[in-house]
C-alpha cells in the first residue's frame, strides 16, 4: 500500500488529489470559503498552465522538495479561486509566502506579544495620595492610554521625576 501511494502521487491525478485535499483544510483553517470549484475544474485548469511539464521536472529530479508543483494564491486575505491562484513550484511559492503581508503583520503580532510579556515591566499609576487608579502592562500602554510620552512614565518609575500629569507613578515589584 505504502508504495502504490508513493507512485501514485508522482502522477497528475495523486498530486491532484493531495492538493484538492489540502486546499479544502487550509480554506477552513483560515476561515476562508471552500473552492467553489471542483477536483476536475482544477484539473484543467492545471493543465491549462503546465502542470505536465512541472510534474515531469519534479518527477525527473527525485521529487526534491523544491520543484514540487505547488499553487499559490496570489492574495493571502482571499481564498481559492482560479482568478486568485497560479501554478508554480513550492520554493517560489514558499518564498512568496514568507514576504507576504500577510505573514509578516502574524509574525510581528506573534513576536510583538511575546516581547511585551517577556520585556516590558508592568506599570501602576496612582493619585498623589498614592491611592492606585490604574494597572498597565507597560509605560507605552500606560502612556497610550492616558494620551503621553511614554519616556515621562518610565522616569517617574525609575525615580527621575516625582509626577508626571499630576500622577504618581510605579513598576510592579513583585510579578
């Protein structure tokens, strides 16, 4: 069994197979609407633009990883539609992803979570009498949210400066 899938995915119909497949997880995964198009569409579609050629390439070089035929969608925020999609090989199509857009604003969220949890000092502000108002993660979430400069917060905090907007501020010592 293990070798009929092997042989069978070198051919048009096995590698069809796995992409259909795959494009119908990956569209519910993202939260995208399915393929309004069916396993033979997209079948010819693909031989419209080449895939013979690809597949004979990936085929010919020992199925490297890197000339599998893979399809690409041309707008990270759509999903798969054939005005949406086009025919290439999976290190051109892995390169594209990781310069998209879309990638870098997960990536950005992603780090930008985890230096805030693993950098930034939480904040308290409280009113002259030192009664406490507020809790913030941050001195640039604590300034954001109280329309100021983030630097004037930090100072208070490290002891530089005794107010800033007619507040007491502090970092959390104990996290």
């Amino acid at each position: 069994m293990q070798e009929y899938r092997q042989r069978n995915k070198k051919t048009l119909d096995g590698w069809l197979t796995k992409v259909y497949g795959r494009m119908r997880l990956s569209s519910r995964e993202r939260n995208h609407n399915p393929p309004q198009f069916t396993k033979v569409e997209l079948k010819e579609w693909v031989i419209e633009r080449g895939i013979e050629k690809l597949l004979k390439n990936w085929v010919d070089n020992e199925c490297a990883k890197d000339l599998t035929p893979s399809i690409n969608r041309l707008n990270d925020y759509i999903g798969y539609q054939f005005n949406n999609m086009e025919l290439t090989i999976w290190k051109d199509n892995n390169k594209q992803g990781r310069g998209s857009i879309k990638t870098k604003e997960l990536v950005h969220s992603k780090l930008g979570n985890i230096a805030k949890k693993m950098f930034s000092k939480p904040v308290i502000k409280s009113d002259l009498d030192g009664k406490v108002l507020a809790l913030y993660p941050s001195a640039r979430e604590a300034a954001r949210q109280n329309d100021t400069d983030s630097g004037s917060i930090a100072k208070v905090c490290r002891g530089e400066k005794i107010t800033h907007h007619k507040h007491k501020w502090s970092y959390v010592t104990n996290r």
